[in-house]
C-alpha cells in the first residue's frame, strides 16, 4: 500500500477504534430512536472535523438518516457506501458489556454488525475529502432501522442506488475473510388469530381457542420449509391467551421467511397467507400482515466485475478473498433489485452477530478500508472499459 490516501487510511487504525469505540458504546436497538439518533450526532462531530458535506433526512418514528458527500467531477454518477446505525441489542446494554479489546479482537453490542462499517466508510470519505477526491463523488449513506427491515429507510436506499453508479455495503466481513455475494431474501410477517374466551372450567364448550388454531398454523407453515431450494418458514415469536383457566380469545406470532429465488417470492407467500388466513378451529379468525421485507441478492454481470476487482485488490495486498452466500438479509438487496451493481459484506471481520460474544478482528479495520478505497481508485483507472 505504498500511495498517500491508503498509507493515511492505514495511519489511522487507531483513530478508527476511537471512533469505533465511541459508537460502540452508544445504545442503538432499532427501536430506541435517540440512541440510533445519538450514533449520527457522533459521525456528523466527525464529518465536521473534516469539513465534509452533510445532511440529515429526519424520520419520526426510527432513526433520522445521515448522508455524507465528497464532490467528484460534474454530471458523474455517486459511488456509494452503506451502512446501518441500529443494533438487536436493547437498550442497557452496553452498560452491562462496553466496548473492550482482547487478544486482537474487538467485543461490544455492534461491534461487527454493523459499527466498524460505518467507521470504515466514514474514514474512507475522509480520505478521498483530504486528497482531492476522484471523478465519481462518493456518497456515505447511514440508515437507523436495517434490523428491523429498513420501512423507513428503504425508499432513500432505492432512490441513491438508482442514481449509482455502484455501491459497497459494508456490512461485517465473514468469519472466513470473505465477503458476500449472494444473499436471500426475506418476508417477515405477523399472524393474529381471534377465538372466543370462555371459562375454561365452568364453560369450556363456549370457547373457540385462539391457541389451538395458531398451533395447527404453525406446524403448517413450518412444514413449507424445503431447504433444497433455500426456503424456510420460522414462527420466532408467540403470544397469546388471557390465564390459564381461559380459552384463549387472542394469540399472534411472527413468521420469518427466507428464499433465494426471486421468482420463489409469491409462491411461498401465497402459500403462507392461504395457512394465516383459513381457520381450522370453528368460530376463530385469522388474519396476515406484512411487517418487513429485503429483496435477495444474486449476483449480476457487472457485481461480479465489481467483486473481481475487489478480490485482485485484496490478494496484490496477499489476502485471499472469495465471493459467500449468506441466508441473512440486508440492504445490498434493495440497491440490486434498483439494478445497482453492489458487493456485501465488505466491512471488518466478524462474526457471531446478534449474540454477547460478538467479535471483530481489529486489525481488518484499516485493512478492509483500504481495499475498497483503492478498488474505487481501479474503477478510476478502468474508465470505460468496464460494465460498471
């Protein structure tokens, strides 16, 4: 890594675990809307320190969303660079477990799904800001609500990614040192079944039990699993009933599918709302709603051209990266069903995201930050002899 930008970008590996850091040790479940909030408040501190452009898309329910620009040449299309600010962990817990390095690795609510890539791409913003930028101006989009689906943040997704010329996702690098390539898509959804409470006593045979229907649902919807075509139906969460000696009136569940194929979609979903819908259990109703979705990612003619020069720019630097199919769901999804060429997964390494022991490698940080920063300056060099 012997030109300027990139020996900046490796110069400031400790910079970017004080930033990581700092991020780190905000909460910022999906759902706590100041603390997501809190998380851009500290990346516009930093963009400010660099007099880079910025804007605040406000959103009342979920966290506001950050844009960060460095200019390129006039009429030339963005590059852009993604990445989410929430977390699955509730609020509390960093308290419990903070920020912490040990043995090279880095631990803390988020600290690789997804901390280190908005980091990452905030130092790369810098670094192309502080050396005179590069033709295509680079766009810095950081959303608030991908855990939970992105509902707000999904049009502004398609939108940037429909004036892109190409876009790195920077989710958590794999465990393996790869990135991802392909990933599935994802319906998730919310059942609610009505009965008819009763005594359950003194009056059983006047109660219609919601919980009886939601488990006849439930061994069906999961019977529609076939994991030789990549579908899965998981119910993940339940609820439902009054006491114990009251046939239940209520009960609901959440159901998460997952699919590779697009044209998979409407069939499974169909199948899906038909089983949520017909009743089983006399005198009960049902119904189905959509709560969320992400469009899978399959890989294009022009993301695999992307992911190559990736991958060579990761190996002159004698890393070996290869392209992983991941059965997690992200925004990459979005930006490709916008006909955007885009690679995931191009954040630091990680791995076990969501749980307490959730790690990241520290050093990938700068390393991962340099590779994209000089594909971008490849794709500089290609011009127009390229698909992208």
């Amino acid at each position: 890594m012997s030109n300027p930008l990139t020996q900046w970008l490796v110069s400031q590996q400790q910079e970017m675990i004080k930033l990581l850091a700092d991020l780190v040790n905000i909460d910022s479940n999906s759902f706590d809307k100041k603390g997501v909030d809190k998380v851009a408040d500290r990346l516009r501190m930093f963009f400010d320190a660099y007099s880079i452009p910025h804007e605040t898309i406000p959103q009342e329910n979920h966290g506001d969303i950050l844009r960060a620009v460095v200019s390129g040449g006039e009429g030339n299309r963005p590059l852009l660079l993604c990445g989410h600010r929430d977390t699955v962990f509730p609020t509390g817990e960093v308290e419990k477990r903070p920020f912490e390095i040990k043995n090279g690795r880095a631990f803390g609510p988020g600290v690789a799904d997804m901390k280190p890539g908005l980091v990452m791409n905030a130092f790369i913003l810098a670094a192309f800001s502080k050396f005179g930028g590069q033709p295509n101006p680079i766009v810095g989009l950081f959303t608030g609500d991908e855990e939970i689906g992105s509902p707000v943040s999904q049009d502004v997704i398609v939108a940037e990614a429909k004036k892109a010329r190409l876009a790195f996702n920077s989710e958590p690098g794999r465990p393996s040192g790869n990135v991802v390539t392909k990933r599935k898509g994802g319906v998730f959804c919310y059942c609610t079944v009505n009965g008819v409470a009763a005594h359950s006593g003194g009056a059983f045979e006047d109660g219609r039990s919601a919980i009886e229907e939601l488990a006849i649902k439930i061994q069906s919807l999961h019977a529609l699993t076939d994991l030789d075509r990549g579908i899965t139906i998981n119910v993940g969460l339940i609820a439902g009933g009054q006491s114990v000696n009251t046939v239940a009136a209520e009960a609901n569940c959440d159901i998460d599918i997952r699919y590779r194929a697009v044209e998979d979609r409407s069939a499974i979903l169909r199948k899906v709302r038909q089983i949520c819908e017909l009743t089983t259990v006399d005198g009960t109703s049902s119904s189905l709603n959509i709560k969320g979705e992400f469009h899978p990612l399959n890989p294009s003619l022009e993301s695999s051209e992307l992911f190559d020069i990736y991958r060579d720019i990761a190996a002159q630097e004698g890393v070996q990266v290869e392209g992983e199919h991941s059965g997690g769901c992200a925004d990459s999804g979005f930006i490709a069903a916008a006909g955007t060429p885009v690679i995931c997964g191009v954040g630091p390494i990680g791995g076990n995201y969501h749980r307490p022991d959730e790690w990241m490698e520290v050093k990938s940080l700068s390393e991962r930050a340099c590779f994209i920063a000089k594909t971008i300056e490849a794709l500089t060099l290609k011009g127009t002899r390229t698909n992208l």
